[in-house]
C-alpha cells in the first residue's frame, strides 16, 4: 500500500474549529459520566429496524459476512457476491442506493465490480449494534441515497465507574462450518479505565468454494490445465480475510475523545457472479472523534481518512492464461502482443483500483425542551480514484488501460431537523439536507493508443477525452414524519420525502465499449458488460411510508404492518450500448436515466409466551412483498425478490437457546429484460440451531439447509464462476448461482 498521510485539512478543519471554539467555554454538567453517545436515537422509530449486541453474538455461529446479518429484518435481503461481500437491498433498492455507514463513516466502494463494499471490511464479531432506516429516514441520517440508511457501530472501549480499578476484559472464540470447510477466529480484547479505555478487535477466516445441493451445470472444466470442479460445485467462492481494529477512548467530564484505527488484509475473495476475482484488498482508515455533551444537548466532530489498495485477476477455477500460443488455457512464455508474427500470449489481466477518502463532519442536538429537539450538522467528504489495468499480452497492451484516471467525487452538505412533540400523541420529525456533489475525471487512454487498437479503444477515448467531464449536481432532501399514538396499544407513523442520490464514478465515467473491457466493469453480477454515461443526471426518489403497531396488552404479542411506495425519476437503469444486443446471450449495456415505481408491504408478527417447566417461547414471523417495475420499459427493476419472508421459533431454557427457523423466497418472474436476468423458482430453507450459554462461555451447533434443498439464489445474478470468462461469451449463459446445501457449523467462544 502506498504511504499517504492525513492532509493538513484535517487538523486545520474550520468546520471542527468553528464548533471547538463556539462551544469551549459553554458551562456543561460535571455530573454527567461515561458518555456514549448513538448517532440513531431518533424519537420516531416505527420504519427503524436494528439488531443489538445479542442478536448478533447469536448469529455469530452461522455468518461470516457481517450483510448476511441484516437478512433477519422485514423489508431487507441480501444480493449475494462474494462470500464476505454481500449487497444489502432495502424494499429493492440497493449498494450504492444506499447510505451505509460503519462508526460515523461513510465509506465507497473502490472497484468496478464493486467488490469491496463498506460491509465487507466489519467481522460480524466485532459489531456492537446495526440500525436500519427504511424509505423515509430523517434528513440526520440520510444523504446521497434513496433507499434508506444502515448504520453499524463497532464494539467500543469501556470505562469503569469512578474509584474502580482498571480492569482487563474480552473474548476469544472460533468456528467450523462442513460445507465449504469455512473456518475462523475471532478476539476481543478490552482494557479500562476510570477515563480511558483501549479494545482490540481482529479476526481471520477461510473458506473453500461452497457445493449445492445437487450438479447445476454441464462442464466441468475451469480453463485451467489439470484443474476441474464438481458438477455441484459453485466455483470462486473461496475466499481468505484478516481484519484489525484498535480504538482508544479518553473521557474528562462532558468532553470524549475517541480514536479508530482499522486495517484489513484480504489476499483473496472469489466471485462466482463476476468475470474477474479480488485477489489482494487492502484497506487502512483512521477515525477520530470529539464529543461534548452539554445541559442543552451534544456536539459530535469527526475526521476520517480511508485508503483502498485493490487488486483484480483470474482466480483459480478461472482460465489465466489467452492467446494463439496458450492452446487450451496452457501457460506460454514470453508475453507478446498482437501484432507480433509469433502469435500473441496474455499472463490474465492485472487490474488496480486505488482510492483515498477524507472528510470532516459535525453533528449538533440541541434539546430545547423536552417536547422539543433540533439536530442540525455539516460535512465535507473528498473521494479520488484511479483505476487501471496494466499491460499483460495480446490485445492487452503495449500500455496501460486508464478505466478512471484521477476521478473525483465530492461532497458537501449540511442539514437542519426539528423533532417536535406536537400534542402528547403526536409527535412530528421534519428536515432538509442539501448537498453539492462534484464529480470529475481526468483524460484516458486504451491499451493501445494506435488508430487501429482493438474495440475502438483510440477513437472512443478521444471521444471521452474531448467531452465535458465536470459536473456540479445540486440535490435537495426533504422528509416529514408524524408517530400517532393511537391507543395504549397502537400507534401509527406514516411519512414523505424526497431523496436523491448522484451516480458513482463507475455510472458516470467508465468509457469502452469493447466488449472485453465493458465486461470487466460490472456491479450487478449479471454477467454483462457496462459503459459509463457522462450525462447521467442525479435519481430523485418521491416516497410516502406508512406503519402501523398493535401491541396488545398483557398478551405477548406484537403485529406491524408497513406499506409504502416509490417513484424514482432519473432512475439508472441499463439500455443496450449497442446494436448487437440479443436476448440468450451476455450483452454490453450502458447507464441511462430513465424512471422507476416500487411499492410493496412489510408485515411482522411477534408472539412470546413463558412455561412454568419448559422455559419461555418467542415466536415470529416476516413476509416482505415488493414490485419494482422501469415505469418506461414495463419490465421488471433488476434483483429485486417480489415476495420473501421468514419464520422462526426461539426457546430458551437455563443456559439452553434453540432456534428452528424457515426462509423462504416465491418464484421470481418479474425480471429486467435488457439485462437477461434469469427467472427463478420458489424454495424453502429450513435451519436448526442450539446453543448452551453462561457468562464464561457459549457454545453454538447447527445446520443450515436442513433439508439439502436445491434452490437458485433470485438476487445473485449468474454464474460465471469458471472457465474462458474474458471472453464475454465465451462461457455457457443462462445459469443462476445456486444457494449452499446442506451445512453443519460448531462455534465457541471463551469470555474474561
């Protein structure tokens, strides 16, 4: 990883400054003791979901991407990637659609197949709570997204209580799952003082590709000599991670200093839906943080930095090496190029995307009664990229392909919101966010800068080079919510807002349409190639939501029931970039504004009763039901799942917790037609887990898929896992990527 620094900008921020220097002599409670202050504690609740420490300790036995947590909570699933990389989705909105926050900081996901998104560099196991905003989610906590907000926090350090001794706490536990030989460690180590605090977290883990229930394909071969995979066997999903947190956490009266250094090492995470596999990620970020509570409220001020060195190639159940010398994938030697009379040779294809992250925020509470708080803040984020592909053979060469060359995305923004107690039942949350977001790019080149370079490389980047490459995007958030407490046992929350969100630098500037470039730039998964478009326009998402709780009394029960709808103008869908397009086959798309309409219903129902002999019971279940539809086309809004849900049964008896649970998807027919998306049937997973649990330890057993049902993943694109993936069809179409079969896991963790 390149050495960066920290800019002189953070430690000169006005925007921190301005904040210091306003409130330093501001008279503060000396009363007040270990503040922890949750950027997510609005007073409307009812379209917030979340998972707290113990749910997530629960799930530890049987996840390892920190996404697959949120895949328990109505109106949420998961679009499946690589194995540590999962796409969270809200009511069929998702990635980038999406403002996902981990420890205040809003991260970017650096490659074109947006393989390192900001979930993937969390372990599960060092997560203390996750919040989710669906639809309408207050102006504090949204920005450049449309579908909502989800915001994880890591486990942070503990202090004692005043006249204690420093004490020395943590975890260390570990995993085994059968199917695919993942396996894992985790630790947790947390020292505190009376007003300071230090905790470690870290963990590693590795998995073999993963087998279905049943063969799903007809070949076997991977290109590679010697190589070959099962017929139920999903290749590139492999995968081998480290990740490393230290925090530092210093208290003296209402003023709280926290610092967060993150580090993840990832030497290799294969995708079963992608063309291309993440051989090495690294990825550094500093987060630092002051925080003062006052009589009137709070102030937190916030700097972070993060750097992403990532690198794409063909993994192993990929062909590596192409060209006239390299007969039936065999290795050749020396590279050479086309052109050459000796033939042309091609070592796979290098490619690289770096980026740096910086930015500074300031969020204010000021509680002016008791009925009465407005929150208001601003920010700056700086975001530069350069991705590019390195000279490897053939028609990849003599130079380096320049995919985004100096590209900048900047933000920023401020916002006001009033949460106001309007009568004693009912109480309002209103407020606009403005936010300037300038992007930007630099010139490129192809491979070969020759009139004559394979796939129009020469007259297609003249072309981009000679466009207008800037663009300033103005976009307005407006929310307004009312809770209604109806009854003692109901209340009603029904909101509006209009959110927008500008395109990513993948949407905006990639600029090839040579298919075997386009085809390496991919976020979705669904095999196709994509170019970029420059006159993509910002979406703007109109929404209304509504909920409704009943919470009988002295029963045990709970119902909700959440409907809502969307309409989308200058949704960015994908239009056929050339003339080629057919249906059966992989295609090279391009991004266009066009519009988009999404309703649906979330509908949960809790039950929870005690036995004076067999402990207590809680039962729930969750249908979510949307439909997603480009209002210009009439065809279906790619990986959206029109109708899914699950049921579980909990038991807890002593130290014993069991869990039965049942997943389950309908058929999905409503598909996106330019992208040949692929229709799946409906399925059924069934899940059984236990676990003995005491304040020294915990032990977990369980199995998931039961049965061993074979099932296509409806949100996981298609398969193009193994063999001549260069070639955009030079591999078989039309297969889905299959779920996992049946798997056995065991996980235990020692406490101190």
């Amino acid at each position: 990883m390149r050495n960066r620094t920290i800019l002189p900008i953070f430690i000169t921020s006005t925007l921190s400054l301005t904040v210091n220097s306003a409130f330093a002599n501001t008279p503060v409670n000396n009363e007040i003791e270990h503040i922890r202050i949750n950027g997510h504690q609005n007073g409307l609740h009812q379209h917030t979901r979340g998972l707290n420490e113990e749910d997530i300790r629960n799930a530890l036995g049987a996840v390892t991407d920190s996404a697959q947590l949120l895949s328990t909570l109505p109106g949420i699933h998961i679009n499946a990637a690589g194995g540590l990389s999962g796409l969270p989705a809200i009511r069929g909105l998702a990635d980038d659609r999406l403002r996902i926050q981990t420890d205040g900081m809003d991260l970017i996901s650096s490659c074109p197949n947006h393989m390192n998104p900001p979930l993937s560099y969390l372990s599960p196991s060092s997560l203390a709570d996750i919040s989710v905003f669906t639809t309408v989610t207050p102006v504090s906590q949204g920005g450049d997204s449309i579908g909502g907000t989800i915001s994880t926090t890591r486990k942070q350090p503990e202090l004692v209580a005043p006249g204690e001794n420093t004490t020395v706490s943590g975890d260390i536990g570990g995993y085994w799952r059968s199917n695919n030989q993942a396996q894992g460690i985790q630790a947790n180590l947390n020292i505190a003082g009376e007003t300071w605090g230090i905790r470690y977290s870290g963990n590693a883990s590795k998995a073999d590709n993963y087998r279905a229930s049943a063969a799903f394909k007809n070949a076997t071969a991977t290109g590679r000599p010697e190589h070959s995979l099962r017929l139920d066997e999903v290749g590139s999903t492999a995968y081998k991670t480290q990740n490393h947190s230290l925090a530092l956490r210093y208290q003296h009266q209402a003023d709280e200093l926290d610092l967060q250094i993150n580090h993840q090492n990832m030497p290799y995470q294969l995708y079963p839906n992608q063309r291309m596999d993440l051989l090495d990620n690294e990825q550094l970020s500093i987060n630092a943080a002051w925080r003062r509570q006052t009589t009137w409220g709070k102030v937190i001020t916030r700097i972070y930095q993060e750097d992403v060195d990532h690198y794409m190639n063909f993994g192993d159940d990929k062909q590596f090496w192409y060209g006239s010398l390299a007969a039936m994938g065999m290795p050749c030697s020396p590279v050479r190029f086309t052109g050459d009379p000796e033939g042309t040779c091609a070592a796979g294809m290098p490619m690289y995307s770096e980026s740096v992250l910086r930015a500074a925020t300031t969020d204010i509470e000021w509680i002016k009664s008791h009925t009465d708080t407005l929150r208001f803040g601003a920010g700056i984020q700086l975001y530069t990229l350069d991705d590019y592909w390195t000279a490897s053979g053939g028609g990849m060469g003599p130079g380096t392909f320049e995919n985004i060359d100096n590209g900048r995305r900047n933000r920023l923004f401020m916002y006001v919101e009033r949460e106001q107690k309007i009568t004693p039942t009912v109480t309002a949350n209103y407020g606009a966010r403005a936010e300037n977001i300038a992007l930007s790019s630099g010139e490129v080149q192809g491979y070969a800068t020759g009139e004559n370079a394979p796939g129009m490389q020469y007259l297609q980047a003249l072309m981009f080079n000679m466009g207008n490459r800037d663009d300033n995007q103005f976009n307005l958030d407006i929310t307004a919510a009312l809770n209604i407490k109806v009854s003692s046992e109901v209340s009603a929350e029904v909101g509006v807002s209009r959110k927008v969100r500008s395109p990513n630098l993948y949407e905006k500037y990639t600029w090839s349409s040579w298919m075997m470039a386009a085809s390496m730039n991919n976020t979705v998964g669904d095999g196709n190639g994509y170019v970029g478009n420059t006159d993509l326009n910002a979406e703007t998402a109109y929404s209304i939501s509504a909920s409704l709780l009943w919470q009988p009394q002295n029963s045990g029960a709970q119902y909700s029931l959440s409907p809502y709808f969307t309409y989308v103008d200058d949704y960015i869908d994908a239009v056929a970039a050339t003339t080629m397009w057919n249906s059966g086959q992989f295609n090279v798309l391009t991004y266009n504004n066009q519009a988009a309409r999404l309703f649906g219903v979330d509908a949960n129902a809790q039950y929870q009763f005690n036995t004076a002999n067999w402990g207590s019971f809680v039962v729930e279940g969750i249908v979510s039901i949307t439909r997603a539809e480009n209002t210009e086309t009439d065809s279906g809004l790619y990986q959206t799942l029109p109708l899914h849900g699950n049921l579980a049964i909990n038991h807890v008896s002593g130290p014993w917790q069991t869990q039965i649970t049942w997943e389950f998807a309908a058929a999905k027919t409503n598909i996106s037609e330019v992208r040949n998306e692929i229709e799946t049937a409906g399925y059924g997973l069934l899940g059984l887990q236990t676990g003995y649990v005491t304040e020294q330890f915990r032990v977990d057993l369980g199995v998931e898929n039961l049965l061993d049902k074979f099932y296509f993943d409806p949100t996981a694109g298609t398969y193009t896992g193994q063999g001549m993936t260069m070639s955009m069809n030079g591999i078989p179409f039309g297969i889905g990527v299959p779920g996992m079969g049946r798997s056995a896991f065991i996980s235990g963790t020692l406490y101190f």
